[in-house]
C-alpha cells in the first residue's frame, strides 16, 4: 500500500468558519482542526456543520476531495500530521491501522461522546478506532414507466435487468437501458466487488492472503459485467458514479446501480428531464447467479483522529466532528443519507440501502490485503471490459498484479 499512496499532499483546503459559534459545540481552548474527507454531499455537509466550532482561537478547516484515499497515509504519516481527522469507510481505514497513523477514541468517547450510539463505535481489537455516521451501498434504481412501457417486471437480478435492457432497447424506448460506474480505477474494481459478493464465496483461501477469485464465481461476475455493456452508452468506461447520476437524470437510462448516498440528488429533481422523478423507483441492489442476497458491499463512513497531533487538537477536532454528526443535523437533512444517528427517520432516499442491509448484503472486507486486491482489479480489468481480452485472461492478470504486490507486503 505505501508503494501505491506515494504521492505529494496538496492542501485545496476550504476555510470553515461561523459568523458565531455554535454555543453548544462548547470547546474550550485554542486549536486547529483539520479535516480530510471524501467530496459528497453527506460529507460536506457534515465538514461544514463542524466548522460551525469555529472560535478566535479555534480554527477549522476541510478537504473535500475525491483523491482523499491517496492523500491519507502520507498526510498523517507527517508529525504533526497534515490533518487531525480522516473521513473513512471499511477499507479506506485499513491502511491507517496498518501504519499505526490513528488513536484509540475510547477516552474521547467516554468525555464527549454521550450523543453517541454502541452501532456507531468501530471497535479493532477492542478499541474505539472510528466513529461510523452514516451507512451506504450501492442499489437499484429504476424508471417504473419504462419497465412497464416494455412490458417488463421490476428487475430483482442482474439477469433480470438484462433480459429488461434487450426489452426496452427492442421496443425503442432507449438506446442504452443500462448504466453502470465502470470508469478504470476504484470504480470498475468496485463493481467487480460487489458482484463477487453476491456469489456468497471469499475473496482469499481461509486463513490465508492466497487469491481465491479464478473461479467459477470470478468468471461468471466477469461475465455479467461484459454482458451488460451491451445495453450501455459506447463510452460506458468514461462513466463513475457520478457520471450515471447524470446520464439517469438526463433520462438517458432506465436502470443503474448506484450509491445509496447519491440518491437525494436523483430524487430531489434538480436538473432532472421530466418523467424521470416521479417513476423513479430505489430497490435492494440485484442478486447474481441464482443467489439469494444483494450482490454489493455494505459501507459505513465515520471519522477517525490522527495520532500524529497535539491532544489538544485531538479533542477538540474529536468535539468538531462530534457537533457535525449531532442529531439535530441530522434532524435537519434527513433524506441526505442513510444515517447512523440518534433519533434518525428513513425517509424516501434511503430505502434501497435499507432494503439491501435487510437482504443480507455482505460488508466489504476489511483484511489488510484488500486494498492490494481492489488496486489489481482496477488495473487489469480495463482490457477485458473494452473487449480486447478474455475473462480468463483477465483473472489471470489480477492474480498475477495482486500476488507480486502481496509478496512485496510481507502477506505471501
């Protein structure tokens, strides 16, 4: 991992400050708080409400950015480190723990985290190691009208959205029913995540970083995911998750699996063609291969604290964040995600995350050689996606990328 995140810090750092501080962020003293997060709204809207802490003597600052993972390990591995707090997810913390680079929060916890519930606390070895805030997964979303144009029933599998795609695409209703986040990179590893999920196998040989995915289960996933760019726009490898947002919000789609955390922006119809809104329909992520459980990962996202900084500033970015994820901020933007806070109501944006945890999706690993896995998969799959190379093949490259960087991590 360290061979991969060498990489120079860059500070496109916003300023967060309040006309007048919150009374109830009540902290004490002078310091600085230094935020590092992924760019979405959840996230900068959570950075934003812990810049209302700001003081004369306490500063608040984010970075918002979506290189966020590659900026992380460097930034904290400084003394002091570039930031005091890092926005996590399952496997965006990994690398962290690996390097020693964040601290226990359990004194923390016990001093300022009353508001706090035993679900939000991720505990590594026993300790408080990240505060989780809000849960996601990528699901189905799906225009009902289209669907029923074709005469089609709601799709529950992948192969159930592609006998939907050869319907509407036969009846001329869109030229390209499907979308999906396979740009080169985490996007395209991410998808193939997912559906190996769905499979119900490992990733790795028990007890063992040995790669287990040139299988039966690693060529079917391939497979589908090929299968689907059929019914995809010609520049399906440009698109992430952002970009079949705004393809499904233009109505050029009928179905995509997107994250649960965009879905307040496709329902609150801000740039939306019409039509596109109201038959919008937010389902469980769709099964593979006959199995019976979502094929995509479960996410949390939470907040850890750099271990490389001052206790002052340990606490007080600790409050911060606390403040950020308050339920009264949650109260306030309850369709913005599906929370993990006291006192949270779903609403309509969040019942395809829900229907997903319900049906038994399967969180993304958390095993340190992850990462080196999902790097692989981003970097070989581009080929065999754009046609020029066969499954086998494919899988034979991921193998062979992951086991020389395992080999080089000490992991095989």
């Amino acid at each position: 991992m360290k061979l991969m995140l060498k990489t120079t810090v860059s500070l496109g750092v916003l300023c967060l400050t309040a006309g007048a501080a919150f009374a109830d962020c009540g902290i004490e003293g002078a310091g600085s708080v230094r935020i590092l997060s992924n760019d979405f709204e959840a996230l900068r809207l959570i950075n934003t409400t812990a810049g209302e802490c700001a003081t004369d003597g306490l500063t608040v600052t984010a970075n918002a950015t979506a290189e966020h993972k590659n900026l992380q390990v460097p930034a904290l591995s400084i003394n002091p480190a570039e930031y005091t707090v890092a926005v996590v997810a399952n496997n965006s913390i990994v690398p962290l723990l690996n390097d020693d680079l964040i601290r226990p929060l359990d004194d923390l916890v016990a001093k300022y985290g009353q508001d706090l519930q035993p679900n939000q606390l991720i505990k590594i070895d026993g300790k408080v190691m990240a505060i989780a805030f809000m849960g996601n997964a990528q699901h189905l979303f799906y225009r009902k009208d289209i669907l029923d144009a074709a005469g089609v029933a709601a799709p529950t599998s992948y192969e159930d959205m592609l006998a939907a795609a050869k319907a509407i695409k036969d009846a001329g209703l869109m030229d390209y029913p499907l979308a999906a986040s396979v740009k080169p990179g985490w996007d395209l590893a991410a998808e193939f995540v997912n559906s190996y999920l769905g499979t119900g196998a490992e990733f790795f040989a028990p007890g063992s970083a040995e790669l287990a995915i040139d299988n039966e289960n690693g060529l079917k996933v391939l497979e589908i995911m090929r299968a689907m760019t059929e019914y995809m726009d010609p520049d399906y490898l440009t698109f992430d998750a952002n970009g079949i947002l705004a393809e499904y919000e233009a109505g050029n789609t009928a179905m995509m699996n997107e994250w649960g955390s965009l879905a307040g922006n496709a329902l609150d119809g801000e740039g939306a063609a019409e039509g596109v809104v109201e038959n919008t329909v937010l389902a469980a992520a769709p099964t593979i291969g006959g199995g019976s459980i979502p094929a995509v990962a479960l996410w949390w996202d939470g907040f850890t604290i750099a271990k490389n900084v001052s206790d002052e500033d340990a606490a007080a970015s600790f409050q911060a964040m606390v403040h950020g994820i308050s339920p009264e901020m949650v109260a306030a933007n309850p369709a913005v995600a599906t929370w993990l806070v006291a006192g949270y109501e779903p609403g309509p944006a969040a019942v395809g995350v829900i229907a997903t945890a319900t049906g038994g999706a399967r969180a993304y690993p958390m095993q340190p050689y992850m990462g080196l896995l999902h790097t692989a998969l981003s970097s070989e799959l581009a080929e065999y996606m754009a046609g020029t190379e066969d499954a086998a093949q494919a899988l034979a490259d991921v193998k062979a990328a992951y086991d020389t960087a395992a080999k080089e991590g000490g992991y095989l």
